[in-house]
C-alpha cells in the first residue's frame, strides 16, 4: 500500500495492489501504519457509514465545522464514481480549488479527505457503494453543505443526463455565499489542528 499527497494541501491518495484470480480480487483497503506514516499522525475513527448511489447520483458538497471537524477516508466497494477533494478554507492557496480522481470497486484506491476540506462524489454506475470512515461521530448540526453545482467551484461532473441531488444539497448556499454567512473553516485553524495532532503523536511515541 502506497500514499501520495494530491494537490489540495491535507488530501491524499490511497493506493493498493489488487489480487485477483477465479475466485475474485483482494487488496487491502486501510493500513493504520502507513497512512500515519504519510500523515505525520496517528488518524483516528469512530464511525463508519455506506452509502448506495444509482447513475447519476451526486453526494456533496459535504463538510464540517473546524473544528471540530471531520476527516474522511473514502473507498469504493461497488460500482464506480468521480470522486472530488474541494478546498473550502478561507486563507487556503488553494481555496476554491478541487481535485478529482476514479475510484472503483476493483482498483484498490482510497482518498482521506483531512479535517476542513469538503467532499463530494457523482456515481457513474448504478449500485455505487461507498464506505466512508469518519475521524469523529456524525453530527448534522455540524455539517457543511456547499452547493454541487456551484459554478465557481465548477466541477466537472460530466453527467450523461440530469444530475440526482438530495433536496438539502439543492438548497445549499454556493461557496461565496457560505462564506458570506461565515460557515467556511479557516486554513490557520485547520493547520493548527494538524500541528497538535502531530505533536500528540510524537508525545505518544516516546512515551
């Protein structure tokens, strides 16, 4: 297994060999050790949640308050999808920005999306299963919507017909107007959350 920083600073990319045969494939879908080891800290989760998604299926924009904030690891079980990292901190030389990469059920890949940053997918298949891993519980009060469609995040959806969102991601303010109402993180008070993590970390080693 192998992990590589995409271009949105505190996204990364998770990749593992797959094994197949006439039985099927294997690969392994989370390494505590070595994401830890790309990450400068140790990641905790406390929840995890699956998601079933038909063709045309958009989730997202999706984050957090930060803090607390809420990390994802994200893996594709059935199906496939475009997946998105899109950078909602205010201050962030990447603000506004995304990246995007395929993830499948047979591909071995996997994204954590860190504390601050938003999420979303469009699911290219019906059937699409999503397994997400979060750092903390689910708490709807907390969480941050931004509006798919939005078109100066603009991201490349490329749907075949009409995009299928829930009735709250409809609604959702577009990015400018989310941090008009002041619901965006801040980039300092994300890598302030990242700098006590590592040190945390690094305590809890040498002890």
């Amino acid at each position: 297994m192998s992990v590589r920083p995409l271009d949105i600073d505190g996204a990364f990319l998770v990749s593992s060999r797959s094994f197949g045969d006439a039985r099927g494939d294997f690969f392994e879908v989370y390494r505590e050790d070595v994401l830890a080891e790309a990450l400068g800290y140790r990641p905790k989760f406390l929840q995890a949640n699956v998601s079933t998604s038909c063709r045309n299926v958009v989730r997202g924009v999706h984050g957090a308050s930060t803090p607390p904030g809420l990390a994802k690891y994200v893996t594709c079980l059935r199906g496939s999808l475009l997946d998105f990292v899109v950078d909602v901190r205010t201050g962030s030389p990447t603000f506004g920005q995304w990246d995007m990469m395929v993830l499948n059920a047979h591909g071995g890949t996997a994204v954590y999306v860190e504390e601050g940053l938003a999420h979303a997918f469009v699911s290219l298949e019906d059937d699409t299963c999503v397994q997400y891993l979060l750092s903390d519980l689910y708490r709807p009060a907390e969480v941050l919507t931004v509006h798919p469609l939005d078109p100066e995040i603009g991201l490349p959806l490329k749907l075949p017909g009409e995009p299928i969102v829930s009735d709250r991601d409809a609604a959702a303010p577009t990015l400018s107007e989310a941090g008009a109402l002041g619901l965006l993180p801040e980039y300092d008070t994300c890598l302030a959350l990242r700098d006590a993590r590592v040190r945390l970390s690094a305590a809890s080693a040498a002890s």
